[in-house]
C-alpha cells in the first residue's frame, strides 16, 4: 500500500472557488473559505480521512491537504500545502508550488517550485533537487489539475490532458467525460458527470463530478493488479465574507 496512490486518486479534488461557467473564473466568488473532507477506503474497509481547506484571495488560491490513514496496522501521516493561481496569459489555472510532508510510510519531506508559465519546476526531495522542463503542456501539481479540469467540466469539455509533476517524474494523464449518471452519495441521489482515465489498460481510475453538489468529486475509484481504492465526499462547507447589503441599499436610497 502506497501513499502516493492515495495522493493520486485525491489529486483531482476540486479547488476553484467558483461555478462560473466563464473561462476566467468571477473574481467576486474568489474570497470564500473551502473545506472538503473525504472518507477514505482500501478494499471496502476505512482506513482514514483526508481534508482539505481551499482559501482563495483574488486571483490565487491556498489549499491546505492532510490525512491520517492507517492499513494493516500501519499508520501514515501526511500534509500538503500548495498554491495555484489564474493565468491570463493560458486563461487556466497554474501552479506556484507545493509542499508536502509525510511521516509513516513512505515518509519524507517534498517542495516544488514552479516558473510562472508551468514551462519548467525545481522538485526538492529530502534534500535532493532535481529539475523538470516541458515545451508542450505545462507542468502541474495536483491541485491545478483538478482546479483546471472542474472549470472544463462547468465549460462543457469532455477530454482532457495533463501533465503532472509528481515527486520523481513527469507523468502525462489522459480523460475523457463517459457519460452522466445518477448516484447515491451522501448529499442524496445526485446527477454526476463520469470521467475516467484513458490509454491505461492495467487499472481502472473513475471520477464523478456532481454539478449538483458545486461541481465537486463526490465519488473515485482507482483499481490496480490487488490495490481497490476509494474516496468519498463526506461534507462540502463554504465560508464566504459578508456582503455589504445595507450599506448598497441605503446608497441606492439616496
């Protein structure tokens, strides 16, 4: 049992602060408070919980990811912190970087930097540094990439391509929108968009996007040789700061 599978099956949570239906997400959404918490699952059985709190300011976002997990009497922890940003440049979300600490199994401390067009990234593993370039897709985290492919399901888009940078490598994803499908979740019976990865043969990665519940994953699977793994969303708050109702009520009084 790996963590970084985990880490994998959760790197699509969403973490835009908007469900516009716009290319550039509305800036006015874009002070709200997110906090996502999934159940977590290894061959049926719970084996943790992984919550994830998305605070945005203007244009950028924090998301701050951290999980207990335990499997076979080993028990993992671990928390993230990374920051994505809006370009108006490539009109999509960016990555600045990441930090990540895991303590248990497979512990160990990660930080990665991005340039500011996702071109190139400085990846630091228990002091190691390596570097990474791409001169076709940018490079991104976890946190763009299921930033960037919410907003291109609210657009209507069905196949996507990423790459992602993970702690030793580059590795290009592909997905496809297969259809729309209704499931019992713990907000109800609720409409949800089916996407899974494509061009993989050897496993099984399904995501359910629901436009129900905010656009957000309410379900994934990922299912590899004897590995069954599984996320589900228990709660979905959203703080946002109060709008100053009175005080444009009694300007358009005067």
């Amino acid at each position: 049992m790996q963590v970084n599978l985990f880490l994998f099956l959760l790197a699509f949570l969403s973490s835009v602060a908007s469900a516009q239906t716009y290319a550039e997400p509305s800036p006015a959404l874009h002070q709200c408070t997110k906090t996502l918490t999934y159940q977590l699952f290894f061959n049926n059985l719970k084996i943790g919980q992984m919550t994830r709190v998305l605070r945005w300011q203007d244009k950028q976002a924090q998301i701050n990811s951290y999980s207990n997990i335990e499997v076979l009497a080993t028990k993992t922890r671990f928390n993230q912190q990374s920051q994505v940003f809006w370009s108006e440049d490539q009109q999509s979300f960016l990555s600045k970087g990441f930090r990540r600490e895991v303590k248990g199994l497979l512990g160990g401390k990660t930080e990665v930097s991005f340039n500011g067009d996702g071109s190139s990234s400085k990846v630091t593993v228990d002091g190691k540094v390596s570097s990474f370039t791409s001169d076709s897709l940018p490079l991104l985290d976890a946190d763009a990439i299921g930033s960037q492919m919410r907003l291109s399901l609210i657009e209507g888009k069905t196949q996507f391509e990423y790459n992602l940078q993970d702690t030793d490598d580059v590795n290009r994803y592909y997905f496809q929108v297969k259809g729309r499908e209704r499931i019992n979740s713990n907000f109800g019976s609720v409409n949800t968009i089916r996407v899974e990865q494509v061009r993989k043969s050897d496993r099984k990665f399904v995501m359910w996007f629901s436009p129900d519940v905010d656009y957000q994953l309410v379900r994934a699977t990922y299912k590899r040789k004897i590995l069954d793994l599984k996320a589900v969303l228990l709660s979905n708050k959203q703080v946002c700061p109060a709008t100053n109702q009175f005080s444009s009520t009694a300007t358009s009084n005067q």
